[in-house]
C-alpha cells in the first residue's frame, strides 16, 4: 500500500469515528448506516459497477 493510500485509509476511518461520535453511535452502527446509505444510492443509480460514458 502506497503512503498515499494508507494516509487516506487513515482519514477515512477518522471520518467513521467522527461521524459516530456526533450521531452518538458506536463506530461499528456507523459503518453499517454509512453502507445502507450508500447501497440506496447504488440502486437508485442503476445497480451498475461500471457506467458508459
């Protein structure tokens, strides 16, 4: 893994415990809204990995 992607692994899981700490829930319910949310999305988008440009 580059640094650069370790730093930004890093953030990203910062950002989980922030968001858990201001919604008041454990950093584990908040990985788990954070994939229901973004499964609605990928369905409301057409359930496709990849999009034609």
């Amino acid at each position: 893994m580059s640094i650069a992607a370790q730093a930004r692994s890093m953030a990203i899981s910062q950002d989980v415990r922030d968001f858990a700490a201001a919604q008041g829930i454990a950093e584990a319910e908040a990985l788990a809204k954070g994939m229901d949310v973004k499964s609605v999305e990928f369905v409301k988008q057409g359930a496709e990995v990849f999009h034609k440009a």
